[in-house]
C-alpha cells in the first residue's frame, strides 16, 4: 500500500536532525571549509543524535533496528545544513554497517560495540581509487590468499579521517570480487599519505592510503573465510550519498527562492521574471522527483526487493544529475553574487559536482 | 510509513488491464493510428462490459461511493487509493494505445467534472447513463479559438431565459477530446464552458451539460493530429443552443470572488498527474521497446558500472530509466495526497510538468537511438514519439504548469507571477 509519509518515530528523529542541521551544521559550514576543519563537539553533537546507534540491534550495544529508510530520511535532513559536516558525523557508519551487514557473529561482536558505546570516533573505510574510472566493483587494490592470511596491495583515495584513524575496512580485489577486510590504521604497511585538496568537501579530511603488503589475518576477512556479498554495501552507500544529494540540493534551492524574492530588478522581485520561477519550478520539481526514487531504493533495500541493487544505482545517477543541476542554477540565479564566498551556494556548487564520483563514502 | 508496494487490489487489476493492453490496443494499434476517425468499436465495446463489471471509471470518483467505501475502510483501516488505481489503469492502457485509452467510455474530463461540482440529482441524471448497454461518451468543451491555457479568455456566454427557465449558450468551442464520440455516436454529454456574466472575467465562469442531441450544439470539424489519432478531437458551436436551468454546474449567482473558478482549477489537481500517467505509460512502452532492440542487437545495459566504462547508449537507456520511474514516483504521490485529501496542487501540476518533459524526451531519443529502425512505421515507435506530444500539451502545457508550480512555490498569486 503506497505511503509517502513517515511514521511518527522517523518524524521526531526528522525533526531533531533538522534543528541540528540549521543550528549547529550550517552557522559552522562556511568556517569549517574555509578552514578545512569541523569543529568536533559539533560532529559530537551529530553523533549524539544517535542515528547510527539506533540502526544497531541491542546486543551490539545499540538500541534498535537497521532501517535503510529511516537513514535516507536522517541523511537528507543532515545534508541540508552541510554535507561535509554530515560524512563526518556518518564516517563510523562505514566500519559499523558492513560488519553489521557482512560480518560473522565474533566479528559484530568484537567490533561494533567499540564504536556504538563510545563518543564519536573515526572508524572509516577505504574504497576509492585513484583513477579516471574507478569502479567499486573492478578494483585496483588486490588482496591475495597467503597460507592462512591475505595480503593487501595498492593505493586508496578519498579515505576519511584516515589520520587519526583507530581501524578501518579496506576493499580490495580478491580473485574479481570486492572483498572488505578490517584493518588497524597503524598496522605494518598502512601508509596514510598526504590530505587531499579537493574542489569540495574542504572541512572533510580525506587521504590516499598506500598499501604496502598489508597482511590481514583469515578472520579479519569481512564475513570470515567465506567473505560476503559486497552488493548490500554499495547499495547502502548510493542510497546514503543519493539522500545526501536531495538534501544539499534542497538547501541550495531554498536558499535561491528567498534570494528571489528578496532581490529587486525593473522595479520587481527577481522571482517575478518568469525566466527564473521557470528555473525555480524545474528545481523544485527535480528535486521531489528524485527525491521520491531515493526513498523507494531504499524501501527496496529494507524490504529485500529484486531491483534494489539497481535502483540503488539509478538513484544515485539521478540524484547526481539532479544536484549538479540543481547548485549549478541556484548560483546562477544570485548572479555574480552566486560566485562570491559569501553565500552558501558556491560551496553546494562545488560539493553537488562531487556526487558524480564519491563512492563508499557515506553509508545508512 | 513509506512504503512503495502497490496496494493488492491494484495489482490485481493491472493484471488484467494488461491483458487488455497486449490484446486488444497493440494488434490494432497502426491500423487505428493510419486511419484516423474510424473508431475502434471492438475495443470500446468490450472495455465498457469490463468497465460496467468494475462498477465504472472515472477521472474522479464518486464521493458518495467513496464516503461509504472510506466508511467501510475505517472500519478495516485501508485510505482510499481511488486515484491511484486510476493512475494505475490509464498508465496500463496508454501503455497499450495512448489513443484508444481515450476512448475509453464514461472516463473522459466532463463526468469529472459532474463528479466534482454536480449537486446530487446532476449526477444521478447525467452519470448514470454510463452505466446502460451501450457505451456511452463524455467530453469537456473549454478551449476556445482564442483562449487556450488563458481561460478567463473565454468569450461563450450563456444568458438566462426567464420565461421558459433555460440557458441559451452561444459560441465556438475547439479541441474537445471526444466531442463526436459524445455528442454524434452516443447518448452522451459535453460540459460547456461559458460566462454568465462578460464583465464579471473568471467570477462569471461557469460549466453547463449539454446532452447529445440538443439543438443548436453541432460538431463542424474532426481535427487530423500529429498523434492519438484513434482518438476524436473536434470543434463544437453552439448557436442559441438551450439548456434547462438545472444544467448549470455550480451557483447561478456571480459574486465578486473567484471562488467558483478556483473550484473549477481544482479538477486539475487530479486530472494532471493523470495526464502525467498517460505520459509515463508511453514511456514505459518506448523504454521496453528500446531494450529489447537492443538486446537482439546485443546491447546490454550493466547496471552499477560506473559511467566512465559505460557506451554512450547505455549511459542514455539509464538515464532514461532515471527520469521514468522518478516521474512516475512522483505522479503516484500526487495522486495518494489526492486520495488523503492532502492539498496538492503543486505536485499535481510538478508530476505533469515532469511527465510531459520525460516522455517527449524518451520517445524523441528511442527514435533516433534505433536510427533508421526507430524512424520506421513497421515499429511503432515512431508513433508513440508523434503521440507522447499531447501529453506536454493537454491539461495545461509544461509552461503553464510550471507557471502553477512556480506559483505555488514561491507564494505567489497569478498578479504576481504572469
């Protein structure tokens, strides 16, 4: 039976994420990416609003239940207030919810709970490459069965936080499968590189990794001996980054509508032109369109459905379209004010063009 | 709770309107499409048996059937999904022939209309005729040569006779979906549109039922279209044509207001993702179409790859099926607000916008991505390319709805916003 409206739960947790986002995560974007860094207590603050926690079952130490939807929903309420800021608070997603959907029972247990008790900590993982056309699903880095341990081999791109690190989840190519493996930052041949500039995402901290033959013992294989499937955990990013799209598009928009209305021009608002409501009407639409396939996506990925790895996909090819188009018009409808830093809009501009290439770098 | 599964009895029904469509529109669906004005009889008799069995389609539900079915839910704790299965059915049969859906008996615009401003006793005496033994035909008159999306242009009036209590309307009505099938080939019904009052502008708006065979109403010219030839298009005078009093839908009495009138824009709110669906259901033809052409030519699409290994084709049929199911998602959404009784205009005149867009788009790129294939009668993608166009016309042209959508968005009144 089609519904469009969130339960009663989901709306509270809405409501809490969007008074964060508007309070805490946008009055601190601007800074935080002039200065390449997040203040901490206020992606504490976003930790504490508990969405991950809430996804891990108790005898993890959560308090709750895995719901792709309810995350889609809290990643596009946090993204509207700044997306850097909302990687950061989600980067523990990308250790936790593999294990959670991948791992054996000892592997939840060792290292979920770790992560879900504590204050935020950066647990991260390693996806990207870098080159022209990475592909989750055809990696460079390759992992090789060694006697009883795996040895990892190649070079990450776009990892968060890896600096300061305590473990994370590499993805490495074993015998053609994408394959994750837990792996201690300062383990032998765990090379963090330099933090890469980036023409978005500056409050984000990201590095290259190099894996100089990283050995990973059997039972630090994602999902033990017999592995996993990597197909949940790539789903799970497209609809994380897909949400995380509508919800900065959806702040570029609104933020041009005011300016629309509040800008003169010929002796009317500029939003009067029709030259730009059409802009704003085609903004407007884009963004529930795309919006409304992104929670479907995500309603397949919860309710196990055949299309929901492809949906995933199309998804986040739309959602990427949609947010270039969408930051692309909201610059252009403040004019030459759209280009100077101090309005939002230049920096969602330059954010929206990344969701074309970010990958593993969100998960719900 | 959001949730994306089609309610049971939907899925029931596409089945079987599914059947309907591969057996009974595609067969004929060139021979109707190269012999425009004929009408597809077969079609037309048979979906009105399975119509009638149904207990009737509509393009908006009878309220009264729907307050007792939303007390019986109430009790079972279903919302009403009127609108949706619609949405549903009309996606299936333009799937089959956007053109013989429109001849569909007894669904068209004027008992939509009837159904959504006809007092009690206009209904029982004008829509219960949809439900005899032959099919009978409905249409809306409204365009007029000189006022299309601009209603307020229209000039047809309708003065009062006093003496014998009638409406006697006069003027010129283009564009009706329809018309001859209602009024020349049926005992069926036009709902005119006129002024009752010319210095009144949109206050003085109102819709009259004229019935077939009423004299003074006659249809002088059978339109030749781009596409939807299977289906009727016709110009209509109406030359001191008189209509009992108790024809008038709405007040008699203009006030300052644009109340009535608004009344009358709000149809839209659920004729438009309609349209919208009708889009969608052309596109999911092409769509499939193109695939599996390009599947016998050995182009598959590999999903999840990124875009830089992808061939240009496959990067096309994506997005394609991006802006499908988006535009899709987001007229069903339209049409639950509808059934919730959820204020939607916006996303009424958002859904058509974006179906219109996706299906001329989808079906202009199919033809020429099958090249000399596509471009070819022996397919008939080339007519749902010729028939998609409609859709970004009717019910307000994509700039009009996106005018409404901007409106709406912006908290604009129409003086603010031209």
């Amino acid at each position: 039976m089609y519904s469009f409206s969130p339960t009663e739960e989901q709306q509270m947790l809405l409501d809490a994420i969007g008074r964060y986002a508007e309070n805490d995560l946008r009055p601190a974007a601007r800074e935080a990416d002039e200065e390449t860094h997040f203040p901490p207590n206020i992606i504490e603050k976003g930790w504490e609003m508990g969405v991950l926690q809430a996804s891990v079952p108790d005898e993890y130490f959560g308090f709750g239940e895995h719901s792709a939807v309810t995350g889609v929903l809290a990643a596009e309420a946090m993204a509207y207030g700044d997306l850097s800021g909302t990687l950061a608070v989600m980067v523990p997603n990308l250790f936790v919810l593999p294990l959670l959907f991948c791992g054996t029972e000892e592997q939840k247990q060792e290292h979920i709970p770790p992560v879900i008790e504590a204050e935020w900590k950066p647990y991260t993982a390693a996806l990207m490459e870098p080159k022209f056309d990475f592909d989750p699903n055809d990696l460079a880095t390759v992992a090789e069965a060694d006697g009883e341990d795996y040895v990892l081999r190649g070079e990450k791109a776009f990892v968060p936080f890896a600096a300061e690190a305590e473990k994370m989840i590499v993805y490495a190519n074993l015998d053609g499968e994408t394959q994750g493996f837990i792996v201690s930052a300062d383990g032998e041949g765990v090379e963090v590189g330099q933090r890469q500039k980036l023409l978005g995402l500056n409050a984000l901290p990201l590095f290259t990794v190099n894996l100089e033959s990283v050995r990973v013992p059997q039972r630090d294989r994602l999902g033990g001996p017999e592995g996993h499937d990597f197909a949940p955990i790539i789903d799970s990013s497209r609809a994380a980054l897909a949400a995380m799209a509508v919800g900065m598009s959806k702040a570029a928009f609104d933020y041009a509508v005011e300016y629309a209305k509040d800008r003169e021009v010929f002796g009317v608002k500029v939003a009067q032109k029709q030259a730009i409501a059409f802009m704003i009407a085609e903004m407007g639409t884009e963004i529930e369109a795309i919006r409304m396939l992104v929670w479907e996506a995500a309603w397949m990925l919860d309710n196990g459905q055949r299309e929901a790895s492809k949906t995933a996909y199309l998804a986040l090819t739309g959602a990427a379209n949609m947010a270039m188009m969408v930051t692309d018009r909201a610059v252009q409808i403040l004019g030459g004010h759209g280009y100077i830093r101090e309005h939002p809009v230049e920096l969602w501009m330059r954010n929206g063009r990344g969701f074309a290439t970010f990958s593993g770098l969100a998960m719900v | 709770m959001i949730d994306f599964s089609p309610p049971k009895p939907i899925k029931q029904m596409n089945n079987v309107v599914e059947t309907v469509a591969v057996n009974m529109m595609r067969p004929v669906s060139r021979y109707f499409d190269e012999n425009e004005h004929e009408i597809p009889w077969d079609f037309i008799n048979f979906m009105h048996t399975a119509v009638k069995s149904m207990g009737g389609i509509s393009m908006a539900p009878d309220e009264k059937k729907e307050k007792k079915k939303d007390a019986d839910k109430k009790k079972k704790k279903h919302p009403p999904i009127g609108y949706q299965r619609l949405a549903h059915m009309v996606e299936m049969l333009s799937w089959g022939d956007a053109g013989m859906y429109l001849c569909v008996p007894g669904g068209m615009l004027g008992s939509a209309a009837v159904s959504a401003a006809g007092t009690p006793e206009q209904k029982k005496r004008f829509l219960t005729r949809f439900m005899g033994d032959e099919p009978v035909f409905d249409a809306m008159a409204m365009t007029e040569p000189q006022a299309g999306s601009d209603t307020s242009a229209i000039r047809a009036t309708a003065d009062l006779d006093e003496e014998t209590n009638e409406w006697i309307l006069n003027g010129e009505k283009i564009f009706v979906t329809a018309g001859d099938k209602a009024l020349e080939q049926s005992n069926g019904f036009i709902v005119v549109w006129a002024t009752i009052d010319t210095d009144a502008g949109r206050a003085g708006m109102r819709s009259f039922v004229v019935e077939a065979g009423t004299p003074g109403c006659s249809v002088t010219k059978m339109e030749e279209k781009l596409g939807i030839r299977a289906s009727d298009t016709v110009s209509i005078v109406l030359q001191d044509c008189r209509v009992p009093y108790e024809n008038i839908l709405g007040s008699p009495t203009v006030k300052k207001t644009t109340k009535g009138f608004k009344g009358a824009m709000k149809t839209f709110d659920a004729t438009r993702p309609i349209i919208a669906a009708q889009a969608v259901g052309i596109a999911r033809a092409t769509l499939e179409l193109l695939k599996e052409e390009l599947e016998k030519n050995g182009v598959t699409i590999r999903y999840g790859t990124p875009r830089q290994k992808l061939t240009n084709i496959e990067r096309e049929v994506i997005d394609m099926e991006v802006q499908l199911r988006s535009a899709w998602l987001l007229t069903l959404k339209a049409l639950w607000m509808a059934d919730n009784k959820i204020h939607n205009p916006k996303e009424a005149s958002m859904s058509k916008v974006i179906g219109g867009d996706v299906v001329v788009k989808i079906t202009q790129k199919a033809v020429a991505l099958l090249g000399p294939l596509g471009y070819s009668r022996d397919m008939l993608l080339e007519k749902w390319f010729r028939d998609a166009k409609i859709t970004d016309l009717y019910e307000g042209t994509g700039q009009i709805n996106r005018l409404v959508v901007a409106r709406h968005i912006l908290g604009y009144r129409g003086s603010q916003l031209r």
